[in-house]
C-alpha cells in the first residue's frame, strides 16, 4: 500500500510528456474506434448519418451500464459473470408483477431495481463470507440460480403488455437526444467521479492491488466489494428495465451472453484482468467500439458468430498489447 502511494505521488511530480500522453492506450482505442467508423461507413452507405448513429445507441446502451460496476470489480481483480441472469430474472420478475400481480408499473419498476439490487448483495456476501471461493466459481452458481428463477416464474413465455408510457425508456427522445443516451452520460459521469475522484475508489483500487495489506491499512474491504456487487445488480436491473421497453415485453432468455459483451467492454478499455489498473474514460470510448461494431456489421447481415471472432479477436488485442509494453520497459 506504502510503495503504490508512493510510486503514485512520483507519477503525479513527472513532468509532463507529449509523446507518453498520446501513448496512453485510450488514444488507441480513439484510432480504433475511428477504424470501426470507416469500415461501417464503407460497407453501408446508410451507415454514417446523425440519424443512424444517434439512434443505433438505443440499440446496445443498455448493456453499457452495467460495465462501469464491472470495471470496479475487475480492477477489485475479481469477476461477476451472473449479470445478464440478473437482468433476466429483475425483467421477469417486474412484468409478473405488473401482468399477473395487478400492481401499477411504477412500483413493478421500482421492484425490479430491488430484485436486482438483492442479486448483486447476494453476490458480494458469497463471496465476502467465503472467501476460499473464487468470485468465478460463486456467480457461476448465482448465473444458473437467476437464470433458474426467471424460467420457474415465466417457464418458456414472453410476458409484455406494457403501459404506452413505458416504452419512453427504451425509445424516447428529450429534444432529439436519446433518453438512454443522456441516462448513459449521467451514469458515467457518477461512476467515473466515483473511482476517480473520492475515497471509495482509492479503496477500490487499493484491493486490486493488495486486499491483504489494505485490510492492514484500515480498508473494509468486506463492506467495499458488497457495496460494488450490490451496484452492479442495481445496474443490471436497470438494463432490465431499459430492454424490456425496448423490447416490448421480456422472457426468461433474455440478456444471454450480455456478460461476456460487459466483461470484453471493460477489458478493452484498459481495466485491468490483473487488478488495480483502469480508467472509466476509455470504457467508456470502448462500449462505442464495440456497439458500433455490433451495428454497423448487422446492417449488411453479417453472422453472429463472425461478430463473435471479430470481439474476441479485439479482447485478445486489448489483453496482450499491455503486456507486451511492459516486456519491452
């Protein structure tokens, strides 16, 4: 803890450098980005207009918010692999109570933030309380588990008939802009002066880079991982909300592999598979890569499972890159 405050301290008094500043890996992901903008551009003409990108966010946002709580729980160097479940069950959950339980959709909403929110602390006290289990090994279990209720409550059925109203989350507009888009900045600009800015997010970064001598130091690291599990399940369940107004209606199979979709968002934008390493604003430039990518290629029809190689391909990119310039230092 002493030597990363004061390898930290040393890092804030260097004098600043043009060529390391433009060699940080977010102005990368800003050239790939770009690169992503091109080929979309040159395989689809309808592609790049404001139009279409503006409303191509209403298509892959929802997933965005749950990777700011993901980046803290990696940079935590553990993992939630349950969330695209939590995002099933909250769903399912919220249209039963509104279609079979007669209560008024404001409360159905509210209800499943709350089921999510209990998914994510049910996550972080597993793993608090037993902690000779691997974060993989424990929301693996919670993954079957939610997904398990989802198919129980709703069995193989879509449940929808939502109010006209609801649908405004999904597909609404505030003067031209997107309602999830201004949703998204608002919740990155909070997740993002969380980590980088206050006490939480030292602490954050202090398990990632040794949860043993930050317990020494004063650290509840107990109570940090299950406020950041509890978050993460109040982001899913609100992804929940925003796909099911999207969709129109929700069934228990929803969200599959949202999980590996977060997880490749976060790695990319240079979180740290190790721990303790990461910034929000590269995130968040890789969540547009990687929509706009998903977009942009399902335009002219290509294969899920080539989209599949393309992501993979770019998460192996954003993994080895790093370690390669640290070999070379």
């Amino acid at each position: 803890m002493e030597e990363t405050y004061v390898h930290r301290k040393l890092e804030a008094h260097k004098p600043f450098s043009t060529k390391q500043f433009f060699l940080q890996w977010e102005w990368l992901l800003v050239l790939i980005l770009i690169g992503v903008m091109v080929l979309n551009t040159l395989l689809s003409p309808y592609f790049l207009n404001v139009t279409s990108l503006r409303d191509a966010t209403m298509i892959f946002l929802d997933k965005s918010f749950i990777v700011f709580p993901m980046a803290f729980i990696m940079i935590m160097r553990e993992i939630d692999i349950s969330v695209g479940s939590t995002v099933a069950l909250s769903s399912v959950v919220m249209a039963t109570a509104y279609n079979v339980l007669g209560m008024p959709m404001e409360v159905a909403v509210i209800i499943c933030l709350l089921v999510g929110a209990l998914c994510g602390l049910l996550n972080g006290l597993l793993i608090t309380k037993f902690p000779e289990l691997s974060a993989v090994i424990v929301t693996l279990a919670t993954m079957i588990l939610y997904r398990g209720i989802a198919y129980i409550i709703l069995e193989d059925q879509a449940s929808g008939n939502f109010p006209e109203w609801f649908g405004f989350f999904g597909w609404g507009y505030i003067f031209g802009v997107p309602f999830i888009l201004i949703v998204f900045v608002i919740i990155a600009v909070v997740f993002g002066l969380l980590l980088h800015k206050t006490s939480f997010g030292r602490r954050v970064f202090a398990i990632g880079h040794n949860d043993v001598a930050s317990k020494f130091s004063g650290v509840n690291v107990n109570r940090t991982k299950l406020i950041v599990y509890t978050l993460a399940g109040v982001m899913a369940a609100l992804t929940a909300v925003f796909l099911a107004s999207r969709m129109g209606s929700t069934r228990p199979n929803i969200a599959n592999g949202y999980e590996l979709d977060v997880i490749a968002m976060a790695a990319l934008g240079g979180i740290s598979t190790a721990g303790g390493k990461g910034r929000l604003i590269g995130t968040v430039i890789a969540i547009f890569i990687i929509g706009y990518l998903q977009y942009g290629l399902g335009l002219i029809n290509i294969p899920s499972q080539t989209l599949m190689i393309i992501i993979g391909a770019l998460l192996l990119f954003a993994v080895i890159v790093p370690k390669v310039k640290e070999m070379r230092r």
